[in-house]
C-alpha cells in the first residue's frame, strides 16, 4: 500500500526497531542491477488500486521478512510500496548461495 512517509514511519519503525516485524528491501531485477534502470517492478494504476506487476530478484532475507518494501517504477519516476509478504499473489523463492568473500 502506497502511504507518506509519516504515516510509514509512525506504523512500520517501531515494529521494525524491536524486533516485531522484519523488513527487506525488493529492489533488484533477475539481472541483479542496483540501479533505476534495473528495477523491474511497475506499478500500475487499476481502479482506485495500484498493483505490482513483475518480479524483484536477490532480496536478502525475503524467506524470513513479514514486509517486503518493493521498489517499482511509476509514471512520475521511483516510488517504494509497503507489500505484505504474505500477501496473494506474492512468491517468495529461497536461493541458497555461497558468499565467498
């Protein structure tokens, strides 16, 4: 759900903060681009809703996370969405990797 930055602040910090609730950030598409261009997430408007077609690709503990904050791409630019990552119609995947660093 789209929302101001108060409004998010006020609900989702303090959960956040304790420990309550998880957050990760869908950012990335299957290229793995950390960049405007690599976002592959669009939000569109259907009625009085928006909805999120695509897919975001690497989110860090997406597996664990009850929202998933999805940068998707509108008409006026960048914009991030509040998503519920329980939600119908999300999929999480895991991907098991090996950091080798």
């Amino acid at each position: 759900s789209a929302s101001d930055d108060a409004d998010a602040k006020a609900r989702l910090l303090p959960a956040i903060a304790s420990g309550e609730r998880k957050a990760t950030v869908a950012f990335t598409g299957d290229k793995g681009c950390w960049t405007a261009e690599g976002v592959a997430v669009e939000a569109r408007g259907e009625g009085d809703a928006v909805r999120l077609h695509g897919a975001a690709s690497f989110v860090t503990a997406a597996h664990v996370a009850d929202i998933l904050l999805v940068v998707a791409s509108t008409p006026g630019g960048l914009a991030v969405f509040e998503v519920d990552a329980k939600a119908s119609g999300v999929g999480i995947e895991r991907l098991e990797s090996w950091d080798r660093t």
